[in-house]
C-alpha cells in the first residue's frame, strides 16, 4: 500500500472513528440536560418548601394562639393573619392562603374565600394531614401563570404541635427565573465540558489512527522483508516476480537470478552464528551495491538471495552483469580475525521466454544455480535440459528415508591397527547404501544430504544400533575390538543421542567401553556449549570420545582442555605426503606429542604404505588405519584377514 493511500484510508478512518465518538457525546449531553432539567424542577419545589416554610414559621405561627383550626378564629388571631399576610400578598409574593383545620374547615383565607381550595380528597391534603409536606409545581393551564403548590401541617409556635393544615399557592415566575440563570450555568459548563470531552476524544481518535496506520506500516515492512539485512523477504519477492510478469505482457522482459552461498555452513560452524548474521548482512549490501538501481534484491531465507533483473532478456549482457556482481561479492572480507572470500553459485533464467509462472521461474533458476554448483561456472543460465537435475536432492531425500525403511544400508569396517605390534584394536564403522538401482553407494554420495536434514538423527540411530549389534556377534566370537561410530554437529545439538546410545547399549548387552564416538573439530565448535554437554554425559556412561580429522577445523584447542577426550585422529591430508613434505611432518609430530601430553591416544589416517606406517612408528604415533591394511569390508572379512589372534604381520617393523 502507497503511502498517499494509507493516508487516504487513515482520513476516512479518523472520520468514521471521530463521527461515532460524537454520537455518545450527544447521546450523553441530552442525558445530563434532561437530568439538570429535572433538577431545576426540583429545585423549585425546595425553594417553594422554603418559602412556605418562612411564612409559616414567621408570619403564621407567631399569630395563633395554638388551637386547632378547625374551632375557628378569634378576631385578634385573625387580625394577626390578615396583617402579617397582607404585604406578602400584596407584594405577589403569596398568591393565595389557605388555613384549614384537619377536617378541611377553611379557617382563613387572604380573600376570606373558600373557592380553590383542595379538596379533603386530595392526596395531597391527606399527606399534610399525616405530618407531611407536598410541594407541586402547577403549569398546566396556559390561561394563568405557573404557581407553586405546598401544602404542610401548621405548627404553633406557642406549643410546637400541628394545629392545621397551610395551604399556600406561590408565583412560579421569580423561583423559575433563578432556577433557569442557575440551570443555563449548569448547562453552559457541560456543554463547555462536553465540548472538551469531545476534542479529547478527537484527538485520541488522530492520534489512534495516525498510530494505527504507523503500525500496519511496520507490520507491513517487517511481513514483507528480513529482519537480518533488511531486504525483501520471499514474500515480497514473489509480488515482485507477479509484478515483472504483468508487466511482461506489455512487452517488458527481464531476468530472474538465485544466488546461494557456497560453503556457508562453514562459516557457521566454526565462526559461530554471529558471523554467519554478519556475512549475510555483507552479502545483501554488497547485492545492492553491485546491481542496478532498479533492480530488486531479497533475501529468499537462510543463504539464499534473488534477483530481478528488468530488462534485461539478452542472455550474454545478464551473465556479464551477474560475473561483474558475483566477482564484488567475493571480494575478500575479515570476520572474527579470520579472512573469508565470499563465493556464490548464481542460477538465471528469463521471463516470460522460459516461464511466465513465479513457481515455473523460481524452479528454472534453481536448477540453473544447482548445476551452477557442481559446475565449473559461478553464473549458468538456465536450459530446459537441466530442469530435472534440480529434483535430484529430493528425490535423494526420498530414497534414504525408504532405505532406512526398507533397511538397504549396511556397515563396513576398517580396523585400527596399534603400531607397535600389529594387532587390531578396534574397527571403524563405515556406513554404505546397498541401492537397488545405483549399486553400492559410498557416504559421499548422501551423508551430506542427510546431515542437512532430520534424517540424519534416523541414519546415526541405525548405524549405533549396527554397529553395536555387529560387536556383540563378533565380541562372542572371540574378538575384542572396540567399535568407532561417527556422529555429526547435528547430532551433538541434543542429549536424545545419549539416550539413544544409553538405550542401544543396554539392548545390546555391549560394555560402554567398547564404543568410541568420534566427532570432527567442526561439530564441537558449532554450539560449544550444548556439545559440551552431550560429550561429558556420554563420557559419564563410560564411552570413549575421539577427535576425528585433527588438524583441519578451526576449534579452538581450549576444547580439548575442557572435554575428555581419548583419542585424537590425525587427517589424512598431514599423512598423505608425509614423507615429501617437511611441514606435514613437522604437523604430525606436533600432534602426537600434544595428544600423549594431553593423556589421549593417536591414530593416524590414510596410512597407504609402509614406509609411512615406518616413520609414523618412529614419531611415537599410537595407532593407524589404512589401504596398508585393509579397505573398508564386512567384519567377517577383517576377522579373516587378520586371524583369530587379530593380528595380519603387516604394517608393523620387525
């Protein structure tokens, strides 16, 4: 949404939101007017009891001689009355005067005349009767002016006891007239109040809508881009392509890429996540730098990135732009003291000639960019022909989770040969996949699809339960090797795998020290802490821990001084040349000596001949494992090449 028509929806909001906060304030005044209405009239009725009350208590008590009324008069008591009466009749202040006995006997009136008096009937008359005071306002008759009735008992001043009834009629007008100056204040100051109330209420009406349309604007940013560089997320990427591809059919053509980052779990792994965030935000600025001004950059989730290129439908000038963007992204960088050259695999196809689809093109350059990466080019463009390798990691996916079912995988072992006399230690677990249509499959082939999937808690989870059932059958055959299982970083992310192994071991009936778990330096240092904690409860039920692959991570050596390790594997890489190359040697025997220092046993990799396994021998390295000896085999076969005794008489120096 533009901002000019976020405003727009915000006006007619305020509008709406500021025209029904006005229909309660109404509403309310008209209820506070009714009431202070009502009020008005009550106040006159007591300032009616008021007066009345004077006039009794000041002009008609002080006159009777305190007998009831109904008897009559005495001339003086009459005189008395018509005195203290005349002025206020005169006057209008009193417009008529009753003194009537209980009986209803008229005992004085201001006209000495009967007429108008109440009825003995009366309500009223019956409640001044009872010891009470009724007060009515009479405005009724458009012909006369609005008087003020009260009736109340008479009460002598000389004994303080009711002796009648007075029945007095006084002018509205003058009572009316104060009550309204006091009313039209009343009602000025709520209409004043009112008025506040309701621009109160305006104002937090524009200050809630204003706020609204704030936060639906950065809720609408934060939905449609990534919170780590700020770039548009997939979502917004998609309504991009959308975009594109209407405007295609007006003609306009363009390019869409994906670039995903080579080697980026690395990064991960032995920098830490920081970096990794850290790069990410590198890598999306560096996007926006290199690219177009009106070119669109996202953020597609985890190292992935897309690109939409408009205008730009000629095949050679795009892979000229995207070589130019993908060599300013590897320009070498520094990270946590350690220097990095970004490297990215980039897949492009073309709307609308490949696809006019946002899913037709986001799989056409997906599988441009897998080619990309098992190619020899950084930037492939996309051909029909390649679209259906783009499934094979799927499909993969697919196929070991019903090997798994189906149990096609199996194990094969390479022993640890100890180099001092010839005799085999222990063996390696080697997973491999029996596939139905492919034949013998190494774990190159799909250990790391695993590894990035949940598969790989199953596939540990077999190898464990192999393994651990292989050395039970070759332990009662009368061999005492230990077995070696490998875990990855993904399985060092949780202390299921020591449930699993504790479970395993007891379903088994092996001893937890025949089994050695060996993790690589790179699965320790993908969340210290938590592998930690997996490594020393494994080393609580007795299980020894091998460092597999010494040499190559960047794990800090604070890892072996925290954690007890038993064994430490040296690379092949440092073995592979080791009699040729001076610094190979020089690594090696640094190693076995920090691995004895350390009280850890050393074992050395890829031992392929005897003058290796000579030298090796004389550096004081533990142990070693080899083509020399044996390629990986069934355990039956490592049985038979070395003997009952386990031991084969080669490898070792007389």
């Amino acid at each position: 949404m533009t901002d000019r028509r976020r405003s727009r929806a915000g006006s007619r909001l305020f509008a709406i939101y500021a025209a029904a906060s006005l229909l309660p304030v109404v509403a309310l005044g008209a209820v506070l007017v009714q009431g202070y209405e009502q009020e008005a009239l009550e106040r006159g009725r007591e300032q009616g009891r008021a007066q009345a009350s004077v006039i009794q208590q000041m002009a008609i008590a002080p006159a009777l001689s305190g007998l009831d009324l109904a008897r009559g008069l005495t001339g003086a008591e009459r005189e008395r009355l018509r005195s203290a009466t005349d002025l206020a009749v005169f006057s209008g202040s009193v417009s008529r005067l009753y003194l009537r006995g209980f009986t209803g006997t008229v005992a004085f009136s201001d006209d000495d005349s009967v007429l108008g008096a109440l009825p003995i009937t009366d309500p009223a008359f019956q409640a001044a009767a009872a010891g009470r005071t009724d007060v009515r306002i009479l405005d009724n008759d458009p012909h006369h002016p609005a008087l003020v009735r009260v009736l109340q008992p008479v009460i002598a001043a000389k004994t303080g006891q009711a002796i009648g009834i007075l029945e007095i009629y006084l002018p509205y007008a003058p009572i009316a007239a104060k009550v309204q100056v006091h009313t039209h204040q009343a009602i000025e100051r709520l209409g004043l109040g009112l008025l506040a109330l309701y621009a109160v209420l305006a104002l937090i009406s524009w200050w809630t809508s204003r706020a609204l349309r704030r936060h639906a604007a950065i809720h609408e940013h934060e939905a449609l881009h990534d919170s780590l560089t700020g770039l548009p997320n997939r979502e917004m990427f998609r309504r991009a392509v959308e975009a594109a591809l209407g405007r295609s059919r007006h003609g306009e053509q363009g390019a869409l890429a994906l670039v995903d980052l080579d080697h980026f779990k690395e990064v991960n792994d032995t920098l830490g996540h920081p970096a990794g965030d850290e790069l990410l935000k590198i890598v999306g600025h560096r996007l926006i730098e290199s690219t177009r001004t009106d070119d669109t950059v996202a953020r597609l989730g985890g190292d992935e990135f897309g690109l939409i290129l408009p205008r730009s439908s000629d095949a050679e000038e795009t892979v000229a732009l995207l070589d130019r963007v993908r060599r300013e992204l590897g320009e070498e960088i520094v990270l946590d003291g350690v220097s990095l050259s970004i490297e990215a695999s980039f897949g492009v196809c073309f709307y609308p000639s490949d696809d006019d689809t946002v899913e037709g093109l986001l799989t056409s350059a997906d599988a441009a960019m897998y080619q990309g990466k098992h190619g020899l080019s950084g930037v492939v463009v996309y051909e029909p022909g390649i679209r259906s390798h783009s499934t094979h990691g799927l499909v993969l996916h697919r196929e070991l989770r019903q090997a798994l079912e189906r149990d096609e995988l199996l194990l094969h072992y390479q022993p640890k040969i100890e180099l001092g006399t010839g005799r085999v230690h222990g063996v390696e677990a080697l997973v491999r996949w029996q596939h139905p249509e492919r034949g013998l499959l190494p774990p190159s082939e799909f250990l790391a699809m695993a590894e990035h999937s949940e598969l790989i808690a199953s596939l540990t989870t077999w190898v464990l339960r192999r393994a651990l059932t292989d050395c039970a059958t070759w332990t009662t055959a009368g061999h005492d090797w230990t077995v070696a299982v490998n875990v990855s970083a993904r399985n060092l992310q949780s202390l299921e795998l020591v449930d699993d192994v504790h479970r395993l071991l007891r379903g088994t009936g092996v001893r937890p020290d025949r089994l050695h778990i060996e993790v690589t330096e790179t699965a320790l240092a993908f969340d210290n802490d938590l592998a930690g904690q997996v490594v020393s409860a494994l080393v609580a039920l007795g299980i020894a821990i091998s460092i597999d692959d010494f040499g190559i991570g960047y794990t800090s050596l604070s890892h072996l001084r925290a954690l007890t390790v038993s064994e430490i594997k040296i690379d092949r890489m440092f073995v592979t040349h080791l009699l040729s190359n001076t610094k190979d040697r020089a690594i090696v025997r640094s190693i076995v000596d920090l691995g004895h220092s350390l009280g850890c046993q050393v074992t050395a990799e890829g031992v392929e001949s005897q003058d290796v396994a000579d030298w090796l021998i004389d550096a004081g390295c533990d142990q070693a494992q080899g083509y020399l000896w044996l390629r990986p085999s069934p355990w039956p076969d490592v049985a038979l090449t070395f003997g009952a005794r386990g031991r084969q008489g080669l490898g070792v120096r007389p």
